[in-house]
C-alpha cells in the first residue's frame, strides 16, 4: 500500500487484499459513533463521525468555466459552459461541543450529478493540509475525538461564548489519548499540526472562507480544488461574537445576496511542489486555474423551502469515492490509501445514522425540486430529532 517515492505521481490500484485491510482500519467506525452517542450531551441519536454540525445547508449551483485545462476538458461535471443544481453544506469538523467559537475545522461538501447520473461529491476543509499523513493516524485522531466529547467541567461555565473550561478539559483527554494510541512524540507532532489547522475558525467572522478538498484523481493526473471567495471578507470576529455568530452571519448573507466561490483546480506537479505522500503539507498554488463558479443562491432563511433544503443537507450523506476520474468513468476506487479509508469510513458513518438513501434525492439534481413524498420524509426526520432534543444544527 506504499505510494510512489519519485519525483512524480502514480495512482494506488489497490488489490482485494489491500481493501481488506483498509477496511479493517476503520472498521471501528461505529463504535466511535456509539462512544460520541453516549459522550456528547447534544446527541440523542448516532449522527457523523465527523463534520456533524451544520452552520448552512441548502441548494447550490455550480456553473463550469468555458475554458478548461486540456485533462480535465469533458470528464464529469466538467463540460465547458456546463450548468448543475446540487446541494450543499458547511460544518463544523469535530463538532463537539456545538459552539462555533471554538478551535475547529469548518467543512464543505457540494454535491452533483453529471448528465449521465453519477454522483460527485467535493469534500473540502478550511485549510490546504490533511490533519494526519495516512489514514490509520486519522482514525485515531477520530478516536481521541470521541473520548474527548464526554469531557465535560459542567461548573465552569461559558465565558461569553467560549467555552474555555470544557475546551481545555476536551483538549486535555484528546492528547491523552492519542498518545495512548499513537506515542507521546508523534501525538505532540500531530496536535501541534491540528492545533495550527483549527486555530484559524476561532479568528474567522465567517464561514465563507477558502476549503481545499484532498487529492483526486481526474484526466490522468492527481490534484485537489480549491473553493475561494468571490470576496475576501474575513475578519477577526468581534469581542463576544456569541456561540451561534458564523450560522448567523451566513443567514444574514445569504438572505441579502447570493455566496459566491470560485472552483479552482489544482494540478500535481512535483513531489516536491504538490507532495501526495506527505498529506501535512500544503501545495504550491501558483499554477492553479478557475474552472467554475458555486454559488448558493439568495434565500430567505426561515422560509418552508429553506428549511427543506437544510433539511436534506443534513439528512444526506457524502463521499468522496462518488467521483469520475476518466471520460469512461472506468476507475472506480480514490487513487490514495487515504482516500479509500475515507470511501469506507464514510459509508459505515452514513450506514450507522440512518442516512437518507440516495434514490429519495436522485431526482432533486435534475429537477432542482423537493418532491411531497421527500419533503413529508425531511420533516418527518427533523421533528424526531427536535423532540429528542438532538442538535444537528443552529436553531
């Protein structure tokens, strides 16, 4: 399962004996599920791994540049001039607790539909580096995360709205356990890189902000893309912002106006310029091109078809193995170890919660509609989970 070690880039092909074991490696999945379950005070039924709360979720558009690097030209969703309805969703990445001051990833997921139906997702997070360089490392990063939900200093108290005292107490049994599982040394170096990571969203004043996704494979080449505001308005936030300040500001944006980000894509170049075996490094990104526009378009928050619309959000499930690699759709696994862990590990969590099955929406990417039979299903799912008092995302 070893990537290639030269100057350039070679995809894994991984054997059935190869999948086996990845599988194996996070196939504890679902009990990390059940010890967040039984951690966390804000859920009452198994939700995501990771990336569980949602600030925004609704419709997105994306619109596909006319001009196109030569690769990539006609595989997928990128047809020249190209025009798609899909959903999207921001988050937060570890999620515990639920307040958005607090040191985390922010997420985003924006899923489509080519015109031959298959399904592609772009998983992406607020910052050009993977919290770990393999798939193993990560899932004990999932690990510690999950013990780390039930640490909890109920007479500390939140200063405004940062939860200082349970964030230490988080943090505290978080490092604790990743030494356990990793060593003292290499727990230090990776808490030390995911603090670095996370540390940016306490400082952000909004969730419209740069995601990189992982390293794909399209037209022959690896790469990742890059989602960038229209508009660079990120700011620190302001003395007291409250706990809910980055779901907030987003309503309050996208009630006045559409939120815009171009696509771009990043192409390999060198082990040296764009390293694909050490995950914790970022890319060079002076070569990178525009290939489109997403937009979540103007919408009245508190409106019955916004409310559906988040509701599917968060009810779906994304993967990163929904994707098209040639213009024969001939590759059917992600060209890295990482990313086949990831395939796997995100469909136990989607099995585990109860996602919604992915034939109730098929028809939403080519219609742009929420029929009544899904629409009945969305508030159905939404009023169990307000009566249990489960939070999936900002009132």
């Amino acid at each position: 399962m070893s990537q290639s070690t030269s100057n350039s880039w070679q995809p894994f092909r991984p054997t059935e004996a190869d999948l086996k074991a990845i599988a194996q490696d996070v196939a504890d999945v679902p009990g990390i599920q059940v010890q967040l379950l039984d951690g966390h005070g804000d859920l009452h039924l198994p939700d995501r791994v990771a990336h569980q709360y949602q600030i925004a979720g609704g419709k997105i558009l994306l619109k596909v540049a006319r001009d196109l690097p030569a690769p990539i030209k006609g595989i997928g969703l990128f047809i020249p001039g190209a025009e798609y309805v899909g959903i999207g969703r921001i988050s937060t990445g570890l999620g515990t607790p639920h307040i958005e001051t607090n040191p985390d990833f922010l997420g985003i997921t924006a899923a489509f539909q080519t015109r031959d139906r298959c399904r592609i997702d772009f998983l992406a997070i607020n910052d050009p580096t993977a919290p770990t360089d393999n798939h193993r490392d990560f899932v004990d990063v999932l690990r510690a995360t999950a013990k780390s939900a039930s640490a909890y200093l109920p007479l500390v108290g939140e200063w405004g709205a940062y939860d200082v005292g349970n964030l230490l107490a988080e943090q505290t049994v978080f490092a604790k356990t990743l030494a356990e599982r990793v060593g003292a040394l290499k727990a230090g170096k990776c808490l030390a890189h995911i603090t670095k990571q996370t540390l940016p969203t306490a400082y952000s004043s909004t969730a419209w902000q740069r995601y990189w996704t992982g390293i794909v494979e399209l037209g022959g080449t690896a790469g990742k893309f890059a989602f960038v505001p229209m508009h660079d308005e990120n700011t620190r936030p302001r003395l007291r912002p409250g706990e809910r300040h980055l779901s907030e500001d987003w309503r309050q944006r996208q009630s006045k106006g559409d939120i815009a980000f171009q696509l771009y894509w990043i192409p390999f170049l060198t082990q040296d310029a764009t390293p694909t075996g050490q995950l914790t490094r970022a890319w060079d990104e002076g070569h990178k091109t525009v290939v489109g526009t997403i937009t979540f378009p103007r919408v009245e928050p508190k409106s019955d078809e916004a409310r559906l619309w988040s509701a599917l959000a968060t009810e779906m499930g994304a993967n990163p193995g929904n994707w098209v690699a040639d213009s024969g759709n001939t590759i059917k696994q992600p060209a890295t170890a990482f990313g086949i862990a990831r395939k796997l590990g995100y469909a136990l969590s989607q099995q585990g919660r109860g996602a919604l099955e992915p034939q109730a929406y098929q028809r939403v990417f080519e219609t742009g509609q929420i029929n009544a039979d899904l629409a009945q299903e969305l508030n159905r799912r939404r009023e169990q989970k307000e009566a249990l008092g489960h939070i999936s995302c900002a009132p």
